[in-house]
C-alpha cells in the first residue's frame, strides 16, 4: 500500500545509514535526525509486548534513535497521558506509543501536534488526533483469516467460541467486525459466541466455562491475543479433560493470534491448531524507523513498501500494514518467523 517515489540511490544510501529496510517515500528534508525520542510501551502483562520491548531495547542500544527512558503505561491511559507529559518535559522530538484506549488519547495527541513533535503509535490506531504512521498488521485480516481457517477446519458446521479484545480498541473492532462478517457470509452453518474480555485472560477463562455448561458442544475456539488467552485457556480445557490432540475425535480447533513462542509449542504439541503471527520484531524495528524518519523530515505516500508491507491513508495520518503470516504445524518451525528467532529460555 506504499509506492515508492524515491531514486533507487536514495534508498541504497538510506539502507546503508540504517539497517532498516523501508524507503518509498514522498519526499525528503534536511532534518536534524539526533532528536530525543520518547518511547511509551503499553504493558508487560502480555508475551507479546515484553518480545516487543525487548527488541525495541535492542533498537535503542544500537543506536537506532536516541531515546530518553523507556516509559511502560501499564494499560492505563491516565498513566499515557502522563508519560507524554514527561517526554515533552523532558525535551522530546518524537513520541512511539501504542495506546490501549484509541478513543481516549486524543487530547494529547493533540497537545503533541501544537508543539511539532510527530507520533508514531504501534499495533493500535488513535481514533483522533493527527498521527505521522502508525505500524500495525491488517487487524482485519487477522480476524478474516482466523474465521477461513476455523470454517474449514469445521466442514461450515459447528459452534465456536470467539475471545474479542478491548472493543475500546482498534485492534478488538477490527477483528471481532472482520471475524462476525466473514462468518456471516461464508459460514452461516456455525453458531459463534462473541465472549468480550477486554483483552483479560481470567474474564475469557470464566465466560468460557460458562459457556462450555450450556454447550458442551463447542468445536472451535478463536483467541484475538495468544499472550493473554492461551494458558488459561489451556488450563481450562485440560481440567474438563477437552484438551485432545489435533485430528482425535473431541478435538477443539483453536486459532490465535500473536505468534509467540508458546503458541509454537502449543502447535508442536497438538493442543492448539494455528496462529496468526503478529510481528513483534517488526513492529518494534519500525517504530524506530518511522520516528527517526520523522525526526529527518521524511514524508511517506500510500503504496507497497520495499519492506512487503503496504502503506495506506489513514484520516488523521498514514498507517504501514506489516506482514503477519498464519502459522500451522506445516511451517511452524520456518526459521523467518520472529518466535522462533529469539533464544529459548526455560520454554515448556
């Protein structure tokens, strides 16, 4: 979704500054490019966003963008908007956050656009509030693809149990709309209970219990985030003894989201069937990118991007729509996927 205008030399000289694949953009100014960026990360209660933090740390210690220290707002808006005080405080150029609320951060972006300084936002997209980029997968896609996988996988019959996410997000709309029209059009013959947890792994655990007694039934599970869903969830099916291989009968085909290391193994092992792998490492490599791209006066225009992403308008900024492959036991050891990158560390 990005088109490349710039000169092929451009970008050679571009890529041989920074490590960083990703030049297609509009035009370019001489900026100062050493500007303090302030980098907010947005919990640690989830695998997903520790891998995430981990390599923006590595990003950070190898000089990719100066940065003042790291700020965490532990899902906690009211913690966000004072962390963004902090930066501006602290004489910040350029701010990466990935706010959990998209509907709740706009004064402060707005704040941020009266003082000049550019926002990145990772994995979510603000609702409000003028944005440079914001990098982040198809959240659509996840949800199309997790309801294709389970429709086929059922045979288009059966009941299956959906964890929605914060629907105060971005990411939880866009994959609770995209799983409930595709379902709805390609898969009428399966009933599916929308389970709301905001994105909390007991609250799913609890609702699927409850509806585990009234339909003992279920036949599929979708889990819009791996790192808060898949051990409790786990736990549970093992306890009510439901927790059968892949291809036994009473198995339960699960999909998820997020792409982390014990998704792999729960793969491997047979107790879930796939997951849609959400690039931690790109994300973090990105976000990165795009601030010190800000900070240089870059400008970027929608198009495919040289990094196999697609650059799309959004109404308050641009958004870069990275890869997220869907991983199955065929290609779950295919060492191109982040997860399976990082060093394993007292894994189960």
């Amino acid at each position: 979704m990005r088109v490349r205008t710039t000169s092929a030399a451009a970008c050679a000289v571009l890529l041989a500054v920074t490590a960083l694949a990703g030049c297609n953009r509009e035009s370019t100014a001489d900026g100062a490019g050493g500007g303090k960026v302030g980098i907010d990360l947005p919990r640690s209660d989830s695998d997903f966003w520790n891998s995430y933090q981990n390599y923006v740390e590595k990003g950070v210690k190898t000089g990719e963008v100066k940065a003042l220290p790291l700020t965490n707002s532990q899902n906690d808006i009211g913690k966000l908007v004072a962390n963004v005080q902090t930066f501006t405080d602290q004489g910040a150029e350029a701010v990466v956050m990935a706010p959990q609320d998209t509907g709740a951060i706009a004064e402060s972006l707005n704040t941020l656009n009266e003082k000049k300084i550019p926002v990145v936002s990772v994995d979510t997209r603000p609702d409000k509030g003028d944005i440079y980029m914001v990098v982040r997968a198809d959240n659509k896609a996840y949800g199309t693809n997790a309801c294709k996988y389970l429709g086929e996988q059922l045979g288009g019959k059966g009941k299956v149990v959906e964890f929605q996410g914060d629907l105060s997000s971005i990411n939880g709309r866009d994959r609770s709309e995209a799983f409930k029209a595709c379902m709805d059009k390609d898969f009428p013959g399966i009933e599916v209970f929308e389970l709301a947890t905001d994105w909390k792994g007991d609250v799913a655990s609890a609702k699927l219990q409850a509806t585990l007694a009234a339909n003992p039934d279920i036949n599929g599970i979708y889990m819009q985030a791996g790192g808060v869903f898949l051990q409790p969830t786990l736990a549970l099916l093992e306890q009510k003894k439901l927790l059968k291989p892949a291809g036994t009968p009473g198995h339960i085909t699960i999909i998820s989201n997020d792409g982390i290391p014990e998704e792999f193994d729960a793969i491997k092992a047979g107790k879930i069937d796939a997951t849609i792998s959400q690039p931690a490492d790109l994300y973090a490599k990105y976000a990165l990118y795009y601030a010190k791209a800000a900070l240089d006066g870059k400008t970027f225009k929608e198009g495919p991007t040289d990094h196999d992403s697609n650059i799309i308008r959004i109404p308050n900024g641009f958004e870069d729509q990275l890869p997220a492959p869907l991983v199955t036991k065929d290609n779950v050891d295919d060492p191109k996927l982040w997860a399976n990158q990082l060093e394993k560390k007292s894994r189960p």
